[in-house]
C-alpha cells in the first residue's frame, strides 16, 4: 500500500491501520519520491519498526546519527524513538516496512516471553536502532521474511496472520540472538531530551494554528529557550520555528486535497496571518503555490479515475 502522507496524530505518532483490528501489524510498500513532501517527516509509534530497501537509497536521520541504506540493507526501528527519512537522490526510494508489537508472538506484559525475550529490547533505552544487510547468511533472512510477510499481505489465504506472525518471530529471535550475544547497544540516545522534544512537538501539534513563538514551546516542556533549541538541534536537527513551519505546510496540504476551503481560509487555519506569506513558504517547501498544488493533484485524480 503506497501513501502521501504519513498520517501522523496531534502526538506526533504515526497513526497506523493494522492488518485486523485485533492484529497489531501494519506493512508497506513506500516509494518515497511519491510523498508529498518527499521525505516521511519526523516522527514516532509505540510499534517496533523494521524495514529494508529494495530500490535507491534511503537516508535516516536517528538521534545524533545518520544513516544511508541501499538496496536490500535495512534496520529495526525501537519504539517511540524519533526518526526521518528521505531520498538521497532525486528519482525514487522504494522499501518495504512492517510496523508491529511483539506481543502479536510474546503475549503481554508479564508473560515468560515479554520478559525473556521482548524487556530486553524495549527496555534498552540506549538500542535504538539496529542495521542489518545481507552480509552474512542471518541478516539476508531477515531480509528475505521481511519480503515475505510483503508478499503474503497481498494475498489472502488460510492462517495468512499466523504465516506473517512466524517470520516476525524468526526475524525478532535472530536480532535478539545477535544483540544479546554481542551485548550491542546500538546508537546512543539522550533520553531527556529525545522526551522533552517529544513533549514540545506535541505542543506544537496542538496549537499550530496559533501565533506561537519559542518562548511558548520551551515553556511548555519547562525548559528555557535555548535549551529548547538545543533539543530541537540535537535530536531532530532543525530548529523549533522551522519545524513549527514544517509542520504546517504539511498540515495544509492535506486540507487543499480533502476540502474546498478557499487558500485565505487554509492559511488562517494552519496559523499563517496573511495568505500571501503563505503562499510563500508553501512554493519554498514544494516549489509551486498553493493553488497549483491542488489543481495539479485534482488533475492527477482525474486522469487515475
């Protein structure tokens, strides 16, 4: 399933359809040069991530850290650790990604299992990724299941959620074996920090219509403005009020798709105080106005129809 948009909710977490209600696994098939922003923008989920690269190359941003993927490398993801990725050239990034908990494999909180095989990873605060590629012949089977729970999303088959829980499980028995053998500890987080920004990103989530100002944000998360911009540096590389910019243009975006609001009212709506400074960061992030951003889409629509 190719997106836009990462749907992401007034938390700053992505927000994710499973394969059943009752079934906590969302996959994938991303070609990132079709986002809308070309990039998937920073963001979290409580689900763990894996995912690996079948087409181009592929840049993460982590923590402090960044990472270039190419065709079949790939990496896991731990929960409600921030992250971005984009292209690093201009013609595609295709890649598979499945977002899920352990506990479809594990059982809950306070079973045998999480303890034993699931509390060492989720409760590694520094193991916040981890690569893998086809390197060796365990880190190409993670590979090849990843491609396999792909291919078995599209189909429909008996004990399909059964066949997707057993390569999940191969591929979590192979990273947790390699982990605690090596003792690894991946990329080193700052903790504090990573959660302060989270804390002002969802501040800004909430009040992005409102004339905010860094004083506002750092107040928020009880830290001075220069802490805030240090946070905001650190752990998602840009300052706060180009994030806050960010964030609304991708905000609007999905507003001039999925309604009829006039350009004057989007602006308003998504905290700029006049349409024509809008129109201005709009054709900076996406190098069109705003008005031929929706009649290039609904023409697209149109054609596809």
């Amino acid at each position: 399933m190719q997106r836009e948009f990462i749907p992401i909710n007034e938390n700053g977490m992505e927000v994710l359809e499973y394969v059943t209600e009752d079934f906590p696994c969302a996959i994938f098939f991303t070609d990132i040069a079709k986002y809308a922003l070309k990039y998937v923008p920073w963001h979290w989920h409580e689900e763990i991530e894996i995912f690996v690269v079948i087409k181009g190359c592929l840049r993460m941003l982590l923590g402090s850290q960044e990472y270039i993927f190419r065709e079949n490398e790939g990496a896991f993801i731990n929960s409600n650790i921030l992250h971005s990725m984009m292209m690093t050239e201009d013609e595609c990034c295709e890649l598979i990604t499945i977002l899920f908990s352990p506990s479809i494999f594990t059982g809950g909180k306070g079973t045998f299992l999480y303890r034993q095989m699931t509390a060492p990873i989720f409760d590694n605060a520094g193991l916040a990724t981890y690569i893998f590629s086809n390197t060796s012949t365990w880190k190409n089977e993670i590979i090849l299941s990843i491609k396999e729970v792909y291919s078995a999303f599209g189909k429909e088959f008996f004990c399909k959620e059964l066949f997707i829980c057993e390569h999940l499980s191969r591929i979590w028995r192979l990273i947790l074996n390699d982990i605690m053998q090596k003792n690894v500890n991946g990329v080193l987080i700052n903790p504090l920090q990573e959660s302060r920004t989270q804390c002002m990103m969802k501040f800004i989530h909430d009040n992005y219509s409102e004339p905010l100002t860094i004083k506002e944000i750092a107040d928020f998360a009880g830290v001075s403005m220069r802490e805030c911009s240090r946070c905001f540096q650190n752990v998602i590389h840009i300052p706060p009020v180009k994030y806050l910019m960010k964030y609304r243009i991708s905000t609007s975006l999905s507003l001039l798709l999925t309604t009829n609001s006039p350009i004057t009212q989007i602006a308003e709506m998504v905290g700029f105080n006049s349409s024509s400074y809008f129109s201005k960061v709009f054709d900076e992030h996406m190098n069109m106005s705003p008005t031929h951003y929706r009649k290039f889409h609904l023409l697209k629509e149109s054609n596809n129809s």
